[in-house]
C-alpha cells in the first residue's frame, strides 16, 4: 500500500509541476506573439518611412530646389534629417527584432522544459497504473488463495 501512495504522491507531483510549466509556457507565448505583432508592425512603419521619405526627396529635388546652392542646403539639412529619422527608424526595428529573437528562444526553452514535464509525468502515471495493477492483482490472488484455504 505506501508504494502505491508513493507513486500517487509522485505523479500528483509531476502533475503539479508539467502544469507550472504550461503556465509558463503559456506566457511566453503571449510575450512572443506581442513581440511579433511588434515586429511587424515596425517593419510595416519603417516600409512606409523609407516610401514617404524617398518620395519626398524625389519631388522636393526635382521641383521645389531648381538652383544648385538651394539643393545643396536642401541635401545637407532637411534630406539628413529626414534620412537620420529613418536611420533611427531602422534602429529601433533592429531592437524589436531582436526583442522578438529573444522571445522566440524563451518560448522554445519553455516548450522543451513543458515536453519534458509531460513525459515525466506520463512516465509516473504509468508507474502509478502499475503499482495499482499489481496491488490490485495481489489482493484478488491473496483473497482467492484465502477462499480456497477456507473450503479445506
């Protein structure tokens, strides 16, 4: 009987800690797919900096700065500024896929650490299925043997 405790106390034991692991499995998930929903949002704003920046270039070069020396002050002052904008738009995007990297690898690490706790605890389950087994298998020879030393 206490092997049969022990192996109930065991597997609610493994059980506990497969379902800390799902916890945390769960909110790395949650954590990875805010950082890829950020990733993507980014990737679609710096898409749309780099459209509207080189855009603007082109037409403020092309029409307003006909002279020489307005386009060289144009270049120097208001096209950097513009070009530094989406350097630090592309910096930042940087950031966030690297945010989303790390994320990813936490959400895989939980993932494994969650796999192996299932097996763990499939692994006590079927040990405790056994023991029962086995007790229950013991105790029905034990009263059969019991029945037929009675009848002699």
């Amino acid at each position: 009987m206490k092997l049969l405790e022990l192996s109930e106390r065991e597997e609610k034991d493994a059980q506990i800690k497969m379902e800390s692991f799902d916890e945390k499995y769960e909110l790395a998930n949650k954590a990875y797919k805010e950082k890829k929903d950020a990733r993507e949002q980014s990737q679609s704003n710096l898409a749309l900096s780099l459209k509207e920046t080189g855009t603007n270039i082109a037409e403020d070069r092309g029409s307003i700065f006909k002279s020489f020396m307005f386009w060289k002050f144009f270049k120097e002052n208001t096209g950097k500024a513009k070009l530094q904008k989406v350097e630090l738009l592309i910096k930042s995007h940087f950031k966030i896929i690297e945010e989303e990297e790390v994320s990813k690898k936490k959400l895989e690490e939980n993932k494994k650490a969650l796999d192996d706790a299932t097996s763990e605890f499939m692994k006590k389950k079927e040990k405790r299925d056994q023991v029962q087994s086995d007790l229950s298998s013991s105790l029905i020879g034990a009263g059969k043997d019991l029945v037929q030393n009675q009848g002699k």
